[in-house]
C-alpha cells in the first residue's frame, strides 16, 4: 500500500525544521560502499551508528554493561539522525520520502540483556515525529556481541521514496 501526500501537511522538511533538527555535510563516502542506493522507488540505506556530524562516535560500549538502556535510546536516537542525514544529501529533500517501510537494528548487548526493541524505540519514535504516520515501519531489534568501533547499536532503513 503506497501513502498519498497529504495536502494538510507542512511536509517533512518543514517538521524537522520545526523540531529543531538540522545536518551538517557528510564527509568523504567509505571506498565500495554509499551510504544509500536508490532503486525501483525504494531506498536502501547502509547500517549507520551514533555519530556526530564529523563521524566520532558519541557513544560505546555494550548495552547492559558500559551504556546504560536510557544512553542506549540516545545512541538510538543520533544513529536514526545519522540515517535522515544520508537519506536527505541522496534525495537532496526528505519530502521525497513517501512512508519508512523498515529497520533492522543490531544491538551491542551484554549476554543478560534482553532490552533490544526498547533500545530501537529511540530511532522509531524519531521517525515518527520526522514523518508522521509515515514514519510508522516494520523492524527487526536483534542483540550481537560485538559492533564495529564498540559502538552501542547500528541500524540500517528502507525508505520509499517519490521520484
């Protein structure tokens, strides 16, 4: 099922205006990997972690041992923004943007913890007030021991996008 814009609604640049968000320019893409690839109406876009604008990581470690479950939903939260960003510089706008169809999220987690999809929740709700009910997706929440540069969570998207 495709969404059809609704002409009541400021658009979804104007919403992350309004929420008081905004991107710096990403530096130089990794060497065989973008960040997004546009294909059929669909946008894929690569596994992102809690960066700043200059790509430091903001936070590491496991979740449930060195990062707590609320620093967790912060990670969350910078990684979602991390993914508008990318999404925003391929699209060049997010009004493009029709609906969020899904995320998969990895999770840095010590062996006892079993928290994952509240984790993730820092991500889906930005999502949600960036877009609105189109923000609303399918998703996969799963613990790993281990991430690249320690960090907490690394979640990649599917968009669909207008032409």
């Amino acid at each position: 099922m495709t969404s059809t814009p609704n002409p009541l609604d400021p658009g979804h640049e104007t919403r992350l205006r309004a929420l008081g968000l905004t991107f710096l320019p990403k530096g130089p893409p990794k060497p065989s990997v973008d960040a997004c690839v546009e294909v059929d109406g669909m946008l894929y876009v690569s596994g992102h972690g809690p960066e700043d604008d200059a790509g430091n990581l903001l936070f590491r470690g496991r979740v449930g041992a060195e990062v707590s479950l609320d620093e967790a939903v912060a990670a969350a939260r910078a990684t979602g923004l991390q993914i508008l960003r990318s999404a925003r510089e391929h699209l060049g706008s997010l009004d493009r943007v029709v609906r969020v169809v899904k995320l998969l999220a990895l999770v840095n987690s010590a062996s006892d913890f079993h928290e994952q999809p509240a984790v993730v929740n820092g991500c889906s709700d930005l999502l949600v007030e960036v877009f609105g009910p189109a923000g609303r997706h399918a998703r996969s929440a799963m613990g790993t021991s281990n991430l690249p540069g320690n960090q907490p969570v690394e979640i990649e998207a599917i968009l669909q996008v207008r032409p």
